[in-house]
C-alpha cells in the first residue's frame, strides 16, 4: 500500500491499486528511469488508433486494465470521482475543433465534446463512475496534483473512491503515430491512525504540488511530471506483483 498525507487536510489517502500503461518507447524510457519494465503494461500502437484521441484512449484502456485487476469496491457509481492530470492532452480533437469552428462547420457551443475534460470523460465511462470528472492541463499538470484534487472530494465525504491517473500523448513528426503513458491509481480515505510499518507513506504540502518540476524532454521526449507519475505508484504495483508470486 501506499498512503499520503497533505498538510493541512484531515486523514490519509491510500492507494489502493494502481495499473501503468505505456507503448513501446515510453516503457523503454521509463525503464530507463528506474520503474521496471515488468511492472509496466506495454500498449501496442494500433491499440490508441481510432476515432478517439490517442490521449482519451490511453486513459479508457488503463481504466479497463485497472477494473479487471481491481474492481470497484462499491456499487454506487455516483461515490467515484475521476481526477486526471494531462501535459499534453487530447490536443489532436481540440486542434481537429479549431480548424471546423474557423470554417465554419462547428458551433462554439460544442467545445465540450473535444475540450480537454473529455479525457477524464472517457476514463469515467470505463471505470462507471458517475461523480465528479476532472482534468488537470497544462505542461506542470502533476499525479500528486490531481491526487490532491480527489482528495479534497474524498476528505469532504462526497465521493468513496477517486479514481487519479496521469496521461501523455506525444506525438511523432507526422502526427499520425507516437508514444504515451497513462496511469491511473484508485484511491481512499482513510482514518490518519494507520499503521505505517509496512506502507509506503507520503507526505506532501498542496503549496509545492504544481511549481515547474523540470524541463520538457528535448523533442517530445517525456518530463519529469511523466516519470513522477509512474514512480508514484511503482511501489504499490512491486507489492502487488510481490504478493502474487507468493
């Protein structure tokens, strides 16, 4: 298990399962980074073709991945939040929005079905989760962030489980092809007198959650808050793995 406390917030919030899913060259870096690549998913790349963004993809195959390793624990979808962090997001719908819109063949008022929330839609339709669906952009877009986010929900008692994930799409020159990462844990609330001896226990300060962590990867290579975000729950997917060889 993983637990994380934020200053100033009531409790604890543990991880309670978590799936990494990455394509070949992304599961390369990573690896690269210290995360094994035994505890990474390997996407292939006609598996994020379609009429969805490669961003919205990854994150509805890492909620399939995580509900058929690791089912909800509740039966009222309306208790699950999505919380979803994204450098990058599903930039190929909204430019596709832009150039309809400038032509005319859009209307404003429709932004919403390719704005950058619809990553957190796709995850929720997955994983059936009917509470608040969030995404967090932008280039120092973090996991802890979201996490964060889910946590302000999960503390207050309108959701049971928060769903986080981080997902990044980089695409290639051409930019029918590319490499991407998604991670997306479940999340609860705990009573904050929990045993720590055997957890991996966190402490953050919300203050320090969205400052630059680093530079982008030269040519679309991955960042920093890429790497974060599978080293955030490395520990809890070795545990798990640990615990099934047993």
């Amino acid at each position: 298990m993983t637990t994380v406390f934020f200053h100033g917030l009531r409790g604890a919030f543990r991880l309670r399962s978590a799936v990494v899913l990455a394509t070949p060259g992304f599961r390369a870096d990573l690896s690269q980074d210290h995360v094994p690549e035994a505890l990474v998913t390997e996407v292939a790349a006609q598996d994020v073709r379609g009429k969805q963004d490669p961003a919205s993809l990854l994150g509805a195959l890492a909620a399939r991945e995580l509900t058929a390793a690791s089912p909800a624990a509740d039966d009222d979808p309306f208790s699950r939040g999505v919380f979803v962090s994204t450098r990058r997001g599903n930039q190929r719908s909204v430019r596709a929005f832009a150039g309809a819109l400038a032509a005319g063949r859009r209307s404003p008022s429709t932004f919403s079905v390719a704005g950058y929330n619809i990553v957190a839609q796709s995850t929720a339709r997955e994983l059936a989760a009917r509470g608040p669906s969030v995404v967090l952009a932008g280039q120092r877009a973090t996991l802890d962030g979201a996490l964060f986010l889910a946590a302000l929900r999960l503390g207050s008692g309108a959701i049971r489980t928060g769903y986080v994930g981080h997902v990044t799409w980089l695409p290639d020159a051409t930019g029918r092809s590319g490499e991407g990462l998604a991670v997306l844990a479940a999340v609860e609330h705990v009573d904050s007198a929990v045993s720590v001896s055997e957890q991996h226990v966190v402490a953050l300060a919300p203050a320090d959650l969205y400052a630059p962590r680093g530079t982008d990867g030269p040519g679309g290579a991955p960042a920093a808050e890429d790497f974060a975000a599978a080293h955030r729950v490395a520990p809890l997917l070795a545990d798990a793995r640990t615990a099934g060889v047993r």
